[in-house]
C-alpha cells in the first residue's frame, strides 16, 4: 500500500452551551514569561487562542473552533486520519508527507528513520511534531488495513480500561471554586487529579502563598488517601521550587510537574534528588534520545513525552521500553487522547499506567470528533474501531479548507 497524498483540513464549528463565551476559561496557568509583568497581568484570555490556533477562538458572542486534521492518502483507497493540529503545524507538516510520497505506508518503522534523517534540524521542537502527527496518521492507516484497532497492532490490549486523572487546566483557582470542582471530579469518578499553580517567581511570596492555598484546598476537598497533583509548566526556578515544595509537602501530591524550564537537566535532577514530592517531567522533550537523557540523570519519578509531539506512536513504544528499564512510569502528556490511549493499553500497567484527561480543554479539543474517548467513572475503555478512531463527526463541521494538499 503506497502513499499516493495528503490533505492538511482545516475545519470551522461553533461550541455552544454557554451563555457567557468569554468564560469558557475560567483562568490559566503559570507561563514562564511571567518573570514579565506585561505578561504576569495577562488572564485567562491567554488561553483563548485565536482562529489560527486550535484552542478555542472565543469572543463575546461565540467560541469559534477551528482545527486541522493530517489525512494520508493511498492507492488502496483507505485514508489515515491523525490530529487536531494548528495552522502553522499543518505547514510543518505538509513538507515531510510530500517526502513520504510514493513509500510504503505500511513500513512504520522506515519512514520514521526516513522522516528523522530528512529534519535534521529538526530533531527536537516544532518538526518533531510535525514527524509525530504523520507517525500517528501512519498507525491509524494500518490499522485500517489490517481492520484492527491500533493497540491490537502494537501488542494489546493489556486491558481493556485504562484510568484517567483529571486534568484542570483553565479552571478558576479561587479557593471556593476549586473546593467545588475538586469534589465534583472525585465524586464524577477520577481517582486522581491535577491542578495548575498560577503563580511563579514573578509573583512573590504573596503568589507563592496562593500556590499553596491551592494545594491546601484541593486536599482539603478531596480528602486523605486520593491522588492529587500539581504543574508548574516550567515556570518556576531551583529555588523557588525549594521553597514551595517544602511548604507543598504537607498536602502529600503525588507529583510536582514539571517545576523548572526543560533545558536545566541539573536542576530538575538535583530537585528530584532533595524533594520529598516526586517529580514528573518530560512533555516538552522529544525522541528517545531527550527521554534518555532525563532518565540517565534520575531527573524524573513520572514521564510524561506526549505521543503526538515526541514521535509519535513508533517513537513512544522506544520510550516505554527505555523508561521501563528504569523503572519510571510513562503517563503520557495529554494533547491527543486517542493516540495516548491505543499507547498505554497496549503497554505494562506498570509501565504506563494511566492517561492524562483534560476536562475543559478537551470540550475544544474533541469537538470534532465523533465518538471521542471520555471518560466514565474515572476509566477510559476501549473501543474496537480501527485504527485509532479518529473520524469527525460532520454534523460539527461548519467549514472546511484544505489549507495543504499534494495536489498543489
Ligand atoms: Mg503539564
């Protein structure tokens, strides 16, 4: 089966369901740039995207949606389907499917070496997303072909639910709506779940105080004996995170994520080797070899490279094997969830255990799909479609552009 083209779709929809668009975010979360004040004083407005990107377009009348699906083409008629990516992701990776063109869809493994010898400056960032979504198209065209889900492909399922924690992200951080959302995913199920810090260093004590009123809330919601998490978003410093997790400890998380900026190595390993918190790291880092090196330095007690940005489903599958030997779990980064979930079933419970969930994002995020993996009581399941499941549900779609295509 060869690949014969490629079409990068943008599509257009409208979220409905709130009478107030502008607060569909409630808040955001901590960004490095707010060492900046022109950026610290910035809200929830910095999620809300704008109608190239696909987080949701929102304005005072509307939550405008647009995103772009990757679609492969072959000469057996079957269509790979991976995504949603943004506009200027589709430009990324328009150029490497046009080099695909002609291979052997079925042959994985050659056309991601091919793809990561082609970029060589890009092996890391921006093109390595771009390689990781035409990786996922890739595994979905197989399973088409062989009409197998995609985790059957890879070994699984090794069963057939998987937990997922609840992801908070945009969610208001005031201490009574977090009391009540925390309390709302415990009793909707979620055995575990994560809260953003919205301050950093740029905000002080008075911010730091605020960080940790969240995490004191949240415990207090939820109670003892309930897996509750924390992320930084590679906002904070060395000694800012000292400073915070000696006062974070007492609300006993399961992680501190991602507490300092991907590139200091020494200091994200020198905080997991003091911190009494465990440590989870890894979504802004890319291929086996940027896992390998976080894992030669004891940098991380969680991994978290995400399948549609580090390399896709080829290249995770090496990630899993390389974190296994090390006897670091892998729970992928959520950006895509179906891609994750055909991932983690068909790897160890032990070796991925569970799945990221992000509750508001993915309102945005699955808009499109039809079918979209949600969870229920707390538990992905899995369904027997083939391929990763990927399929829009027309009845959304407003527009439709071809924003790339081989046929240009
Ligand atoms: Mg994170």
């Amino acid at each position: 089966m060869k690949i014969t083209g490629y079409e990068c779709v943008e599509l257009t929809g409208t979220l409905e369901g709130y009478d107030d668009p502008q607060s569909f975010y409630e808040e955001r979360l901590a960004i490095p740039l707010d060492v900046y004040e022109e950026f610290r004083t910035v809200g929830a407005e910095y999620l809300m995207g704008s109608d190239d990107v696909m987080t949701p377009y929102v304005t005072d009348e509307e939550i405008r949606i647009t995103q772009t699906y990757l679609v492969l083409r072959t000469d057996e008629g079957l269509e790979g389907v991976a995504g949603p990516i943004d506009r200027e992701w589709a430009g990324l990776v328009a150029p490497i499917a046009e080099f695909l063109l002609g291979r052997d869809a079925l042959a994985t493994a050659k056309l991601w070496d091919l793809m990561y010898r082609h970029e060589v400056h890009g092996r890391r960032g921006k093109t390595m997303k771009a390689i990781s979504v035409i990786d996922c198209a890739l595994w979905d065209l197989k399973g088409k072909y062989y009409d197998e889900p995609v985790y059957r492909l890879l070994g699984g399922p090794t069963r057939t639910e998987i937990p997922a924690y609840a992801s908070m992200l945009g969610y208001s951080v005031e201490p009574e709506d977090v009391r009540e959302r925390a309390q709302e995913m415990k009793e909707a199920g979620y055995r575990a779940q994560k809260w953003f810090f919205r301050h950093g260093p740029g905000s002080g004590t008075e911010g730091l105080q605020r960080n940790v009123e969240l995490a004191e809330t949240a415990r207090d919601a939820v109670g003892e004996g309930y897996d509750l998490m924390f992320d930084c978003w590679m906002s904070w410093d060395r000694p800012y995170a000292e400073r915070a997790i000696r006062k974070l400890e007492a609300y006993d998380p399961r992680w501190i994520e991602e507490p300092v900026h991907p590139d200091k190595l020494d200091q994200l390993a020198d905080l997991r080797a003091t911190s009494p918190i465990p440590i989870a790291g890894g979504e802004h880092e890319y291929t086996r070899w940027g896992i390998h090196q976080l894992l030669q330095r004891d940098a991380l007690d969680v991994i978290q490279a995400d399948t549609c940005w580090a390399g896709g489903i080829t290249e995770l599958q090496r990630i899993c094997t390389l974190a296994s030997v090390h006897d670091v779990p892998v729970i992928p980064h959520g950006h895509s969830v179906s891609a994750n979930l055909h991932l983690t079933a068909a790897q160890s419970p032990t070796v991925s255990p569970m799945l990221e969930y992000l509750v508001k994002w993915n309102e945005g995020f699955q808009f499109f799909l039809e079918d979209p993996p949600v969870p229920e009581d707390g538990t992905l399941s899995l369904d027997d479609r083939p391929g990763l499941g990927i399929v829009v549900d027309e009845s959304t779609v407003e527009e439709r552009t071809v924003v790339h295509s081989s046929d240009e």
